[in-house]
C-alpha cells in the first residue's frame, strides 16, 4: 500500500518570498523521503488554497495534512483542521511543528547566519503571537528550548497578538543592560510579520527558518506521528 500524502499547508501571504520558501521546504522534504508524493496549499492569501489543493488529489488515496505552523492557534487547531475534514473526510492533521528541538536547531543555525564576530548580549525569540493562550504557551517553550540550545536566556517578544510585544522585549534586555541585542524568528517565511521584527530596534534579526533540513525532518516528523492516528469524522452539517 501506497504511502498517505503528505499535504502541506502554509499560513500564506501576499510577499510572493513567502510561498517560494515553502517550496524550497517541501522540495527538502521529497529529497528526504523520495517517493513521497507531496503537496504544497495554503490557508490563505496564496495559491494553491487547501481547497484547490485537496480537489486535485485521487479520492481514493489516504492523506496526511500537515500544518506548517510553528505554534498552536486557530489555524492549527481549528481552521486547517475543519476545512480538511469537510474536503478529505478520511484525512488525517498533524499537529504544528512546534515546539521542538528539531524547531531549536533551525532558530539557532538562522541566527547565527545573522550574528556579527562578537556574542550579542541578548537574544530575543520573535514570533507572530495569537489570541489563543494555547499558542503564546507554544512559543515560550520554543523559547525554553532555543535558551538550552544556546545556553543563555532567551525571553519572547511578539509582533501580532501577545505581550511582550517585541519592541517591549527588545527595549526590556536594553535595560537590563545589554548593549547588543539579536532576534531569533520563530516564522516559518517572510512576510509582513517579518518586515515588523525587522523594525523592533534589535541590533540583528534573523531570517524566518523556512528551508531549512531541520524544518523538513520535523515535517516528516509530523507527518509519522499523525500516519498512524485514525482520521477523526467531520461534524454532520
């Protein structure tokens, strides 16, 4: 029996840099699974949508979705899910890839890419936010881990929903007294969300973790966990 596909589904965005980063990801996926038949949607703002997605795949052929979110939120937890259940009722949703320490390590090899010669004296986590607590919780334990990845204090900052804000954050290490403050991404691409981490007053901001090998095994990571779950039915409308 055929492996299930992998469908794939980015947040989206209008910055067109946004969607090639994600087919620069899901290309590292199929290198490290060849085989695997895997496709690229997106929630919104960006084509294909999960919907043109799901109508172009085989009936008859299992699937595993795949939010590529970083945290929980409505999109993780409700949108992606919902709508792929009404589309593929025999479908399957992974969790968001993170938290995780696959997650750490593309934070850390992305700022250091950003770092000048001499250690920063901070390091901030910078991420979208959400109004969901489930989400802000999911980023401060993305933060828990890039601290023991770098063994140094890492505290978060957000630029949608949530406080600290980034700014706030930023501004909070320079008082403390660092001089040199760097701003790990917790985005999987870029984005406005990015142009507003560019802005928050930090010394260096690094890049959205996007195509990165440690992202697409944590891909393939989800997408194991979620193959051997049973697919949940869709509400009756």
């Amino acid at each position: 029996m055929a492996d299930p596909v992998l469908l794939a589904v980015a947040h989206g965005t209008r910055d067109p840099a946004g969607p090639a980063v994600v087919r620069d990801l899901l290309a590292l996926v199929r290198a490290m699974r060849p085989g695997l038949q895997v496709i690229e949607a997106y929630g919104e703002l960006s084509s294909p949508s999960l919907e043109q997605a799901a109508g172009g795949l085989d009936g008859d052929a299992p699937v595993v979705v795949v939010p590529l979110m970083l945290a929980r939120g409505h999109h993780a937890l409700a949108d992606v899910p919902d709508r792929a259940a009404r589309l593929l009722p025999d479908a399957v949703t992974a969790r968001p890839l993170g938290p995780d320490a696959l997650l750490a390590d593309a934070l850390a090899a992305r700022l250091a890419a950003v770092l000048p010669p001499r250690r920063p004296d901070a390091v901030v986590l910078g991420a979208a936010g959400s109004a969901d607590p489930a989400g802000a919780a999911d980023v401060r334990a993305a933060a828990r881990l890039l601290a023991r990845r770098l063994r140094r204090p890492v505290p978060a900052g957000f630029v949608a929903a949530g406080a600290p804000s980034l700014d706030e954050a930023v501004a909070a290490a320079r008082r403390d007294g660092a001089r040199r403050v760097a701003v790990a991404c917790c985005l999987l691409a870029p984005g406005r969300f990015h142009d507003r981490m560019a802005a928050c007053g930090a010394d260096a901001v690094a890049a959205p973790v996007g195509a990165h090998a440690a992202v697409a095994r944590l891909v393939l990571r989800r997408y194991d966990e979620a193959r051997s779950r049973p697919a949940v039915p869709a509400a009756a409308s």
